[in-house]
C-alpha cells in the first residue's frame, strides 16, 4: 500500500506539472517553475527513502535557480 502522503504529494507534483504554461510571458513561467519547487519539497518530506529525498530536494533548488535566472533574464532558459 502507497502512503497516503506519498500518493498526495504526487498528485499535487502531477497537477502543476500539467499546468504547465506555454506561450506566456517569463515571469508567469518562472512562477510556475516556483510551484513545481514547492511540489517537489512536499515531496522530499514524504518519499520514503533518503537518496530521493535527497534527488527530489536538489531539483526543487535548480527549479527555483531556473525561476530566479528568468526574472533576471526576462526570457524562459532551459
């Protein structure tokens, strides 16, 4: 059986992702890159083993490093 946090942290990570904005301006994709961060920090606190913590934790930081370099870029940089 799925931990229950497990499979909610999963659906919210599922349901950002799929809002993915397309054809926006920067700030409004760098706003969503913050969201997907926040996701995969829930995440992180409920997965049960330390090595995807540890995974899921380092993206949530290069999500949030991607927002900040669009701000201060104005263009979307993968």
């Amino acid at each position: 059986m799925v931990d229950p946090m497990l499979k909610a942290a999963l659906r919210r990570l599922r349901a950002v992702k799929s809002k993915r904005p397309i054809g926006v301006e920067p700030g409004e994709f760098a706003d969503w890159r913050e969201k997907i961060a926040d996701c995969l920090d829930g995440l992180a606190s409920a997965l049960p083993f330390e090595e995807d913590q540890i995974r899921a934790r380092a993206e949530a930081v290069s999500a949030r490093a991607q927002a900040d370099e669009i701000r201060r870029r104005g263009v979307i940089v993968f």
